[in-house]
C-alpha cells in the first residue's frame, strides 16, 4: 500500500500548456464476481483465477487473458470487485438422476433432479433448500427455470458458485462506479493504471472523472460506431468525444468493434506496464491475441480527431495509434505516467531523507541534500529512457540565509525549483526527396 505523504509537496507543470515503485507497472481489472468478499484480489497467473472460481465465461478471465497474454507482460494483475447484492441462476441443463448445487458462503445446497426433472422443478428444489438454511440470502422461484438469490442485508458480500448445469446472469452493479472505485482503492491502492468491463458509456464518463481527481490511468475501449462514422464537429455523444471534450488527462479511448469480447486496452496494459515510465511510447504496439480493425482513412481519421486510439494494419503489421489521453496539454499516456511518476519518486525520496536521518539542517549543507536527492531522480529518468540528456535537467535551491523567517520557523524549505526535457517520441517523419535521373 501507498504512504500517504503530506509532508512534500512536488508540483510539476507542463510549459505547453502515491503509488510504489513497482505499482507503476501493475494494472487493476474492474468487474463483477461473487468469487470472494474482499474489494480486490491480485494474481500472477490465469490458472490461479480458475483457483479461486474464475472460468473461461468469465469477462475477468478474458481481460486478463489479454494481459497476460503479452510478452514481456506484467507481474501480476489486481482483479477489483464492484458491489453486487442479488443474483440470478438459470437452469441451463436438464439431466435424470443428477445433483445440482448452489454453493453459498462456502455452504453447498443440494438438490436431485429424480427421474421426470423440468428445469422449473430443478430451480424450485433449490429455491426450497436455500430457504431451509441460514445463509444471508432468501432464494425467490421466478416458475420458470429461473431463481433469483437476493441479499438479506444490502451491502453485506456474499460468494456465490454453481454447478456446470447452470448459469449465472451477468451482475449487476449497485453502487456508482466511483463508490466502487473508492472502496478498491481504500483495500488496495498499488497500481496505476484500471479498466473497467461493463463499458457501459455513462458508467465509462464517471469513471474517467475519478481517474483525473485519483491521478490514475484510465484506458477502456468501445464499439461505438459514432467514434469512426462521426466527424469530430458532429459528434457529442461518444465517450472519445466526451472524455476529449472534457481535455481529461488520465483517460484514453481504444475504438474497437470486438471491445467487449476481446478487451484491448487490457492488452494494451499488458504491452506498456512492464516498461519504465517514459521509456516506451504505447504507440505503434503489436497486441497479441487482438484482431486489427478494418478503417477506411476517413474513419481512422475521425477516430485520431477526437483523441481516441485505434488498432488498425499499417504496412502489413498490426499497430495501436497512436497512445493519446484526452487532453492536448499532455497528449500521450507516457507523457501523463512519466510526470506521475516523477511526481511519486521525488516525494517518495524527499521523504526517505528527511525521515531516514537524524535530521537534515537547515543550512545551506542541509539544503544541498535535498538538491541532490531531486537531481538523483531526475538521473534516474535519464538512465530509464525519459528524460532527455541534454539539455541537462537542473534543480535549482535557494540559500539558507535569503529563506524567510516565517519558512524557517514552519521549517518549510520553498523554491526547489527543477527543470527538465522529456525525451518525448518520434511518432511521424517527413522526408523530402530529391532524385537526378
């Protein structure tokens, strides 16, 4: 989990206009499963989903297939759950003499199907010993196959497993996603980047203001046609629009027409987080598993215009173009995770310092370890790749002596000021040619 840290204050600003070390390559999974209670779970491999319930019908188990499915891919991925209170199981498959089971709490309820079994008897024997125990949860017979569980008390988790004859209804949410979001967080906080599966648009808009207020990286994908059929001065409703509209700089829109079946922003997770921040540009990446969309130019260009991002086949290889976020100020993903990440190291270490010691006095000696300190992190991003050497990024500090009396008694150390050159990206190049004959 992530210290809350106070005490340092880092602001960066762009001139055109608190997560670990490890957390910045960590992606979280937002869905709906009664697989178990607490807020999120993390895993480093698909086989331990199926562990814990997981099954390949699940829109986790496919969104982390696409992460994981990358090479190199993150160490692991956090599944989150959103609150879900009721529940609705369908007798699938109608079979003599068989032992259907609603596992319940850990508690297994157990009905046999005898030898003149309908669906609606099945669902009724169930809904019948349910009933009988003390789980907190009343089964309703819905006559026709069908059973609903719903919770006693609103808000209490329950876990809930069938057998292979039957089926569970996809969940659905009770709280607002950013309800949902805050009490993930609040349970586990060690990781940067989140994509959500409903993809729900107005669900999608909430979750895009959370992430700019929470400072982390949204992605999520859509099938809606508007994004490419659209032009941009036409278009109002669509979440590329939108989340451009609105110049967000934690979130970016993947177009997709297979989005809520192939999850390609969560491919796109698995592409980019391994990577150091500002190392990589998550444009023009190859996602395993991920089929390319067929763009005429005009579409592709309607796409780019509103910010959003596409998959598409450029000279015989399959691309993401090209890893833009919604505002222009920032523009690219690894524009808005390298200043994170900045931002998190310089407090992370500030703080180390200040704590790790005796203390760090207020002199000028005093001063110039706080000067290095910055100036190690800002050696850090030139070594990973994002930063730029030269010019060569500088930390300015002010002497002890022309410090206020007022700072000195808060014992506020101002003005360390830092300037520094992001390595940036070549996306496009333009060649002039001249050719004698």
């Amino acid at each position: 989990m992530t210290a809350n840290i106070n005490e340092i204050d880092v602001t960066i600003t762009p001139e055109n206009q608190a997560i670990t070390r490890e957390g910045f390559g960590i992606g979280l999974i937002v869905g709906t499963n009664k697989y178990w209670t607490e807020r999120a779970r993390s895993y480093t491999s698909l086989s331990a989903m199926v562990d814990d319930g997981f099954t390949s019908a699940d829109a986790e188990y496919h969104a982390a297939s696409a992460y994981f499915g990358q090479s190199p891919r993150p160490p692991y991925v956090i599944i989150g759950r959103r609150t879900v209170d009721d529940a609705v199981v369908t007798v699938s498959t109608v079979a003599l003499n068989t032992d259907y089971t609603t596992t319940i709490n850990g508690t297994t309820f157990t009905f046999n199907s005898g030898g003149t079994p309908t669906a609606a008897t099945i669902a009724a024997g169930l809904v019948a010993a349910i009933n009988l125990g003390t789980e907190p949860v009343t089964a309703v017979d819905n006559l026709d196959g069908t059973y609903q569980l719903n919770a006693d008390v609103t808000l209490i988790p329950w876990t809930l497993a069938v057998d292979s004859n039957q089926t569970i209804s996809p969940y659905e949410p009770l709280e607002d996603i950013a309800d949902d979001m805050d009490a993930i967080k609040n349970y586990n906080n060690d990781w940067y980047a989140v994509t959500e599966l409903l993809h729900d648009a107005t669900e999608v808009m909430e979750l895009a203001v959370w992430a700019e207020a929470n400072k982390k990286l949204y992605f999520t994908s859509s099938s809606d046609t508007d994004i490419v059929v659209v032009p941009l001065l036409s278009d109002t409703t669509s979440v590329a629009a939108l989340i451009a509209a609105a110049t967000y700089t934690y979130s970016n829109v993947m177009y997709h027409d297979l989005a809520d079946t192939e999850y390609p922003e969560c491919a796109w997770l698995g592409v980019g987080l391994p990577y150091d921040p500002g190392s990589i540009t998550w444009a023009y990446k190859t996602l395993n598993g991920i089929s390319y969309v067929k763009l005429t130019d005009t579409e592709r260009q309607n796409a780019l215009d509103k910010r959003a991002n596409v998959y598409v086949q450029r000279y015989g290889r399959n691309v993401t173009e090209f890893g833009t976020v919604g505002s222009t100020v920032y523009g690219y993903i690894d524009v808005r995770r390298t200043v994170d990440w900045l931002q998190e190291r310089i407090k992370e270490d500030l703080f180390a310092l200040i704590s790790g010691s005796p203390k760090v006095p207020f002199t000028d000696q005093g001063i110039a370890q706080v000067q290095i300190t910055v100036q190690a992190v800002l050696n850090l991003g030139i070594t990973a790749g994002a930063i730029a050497s030269s010019p060569a990024p500088t930390v300015t500090v002010p002497k002890a002596a022309d410090i206020s009396p007022i700072d000195r008694a808060a014992r506020m150390l101002p003005d360390v000021d830092f300037t520094c050159q992001l390595s940036g990206a070549i996306h496009n190049v333009k060649v002039n040619g001249y050719v004698r004959i």
